[in-house]
C-alpha cells in the first residue's frame, strides 16, 4: 500500500476514477455548449428560448430551399 492509498477515506467500493469535480457558484458553467453572441444580436432577443426558436425556424427555411432547388435541378 502507498502513502495516498494509505491516507485515503475514501470506501473501496467508491470508484475514484470515475469521480467528477463540480466548480459550485457563479462561476460554474452549465452542461452545454456556450456560443457567445455579439452585442447588436442580443439586443434582437429577449432570452435563448427565443435565439432557439429562431435558429430552428432559419434551420426549417434552409432545408426548404434546399429540398428546392434539387427539385429544380431535377427537373430540368
């Protein structure tokens, strides 16, 4: 046994490598990705439901145009 095995409290059966350290408070980030947004596009959204909303419907109107075009393509 080896000097931090012997100080450890920790009880065999805890997993200690798959243990994961949680930063508490303000400064804790939250479990998803983080996009920062520049000042002129925040002013246009009241919250990120709303900047979400948006982004699905761009998203919906893309694939549209996209579904298309092919079928313009396809047609000639």
């Amino acid at each position: 046994m080896n000097k931090i095995e012997a100080e450890d409290e920790l009880r065999q059966e805890y997993d200690v490598q798959n243990l994961q350290v949680r930063k508490l408070g303000p400064g804790r980030k939250k479990f998803c990705d983080t996009v920062r947004l520049e000042p002129d596009v925040i002013a246009a959204f009241p919250n990120a439901e709303a900047v979400n909303e948006a982004l699905r419907y761009l998203i919906e109107v893309a694939k549209r145009s996209t579904s298309q075009s092919q079928r313009s393509n396809e047609l000639r």
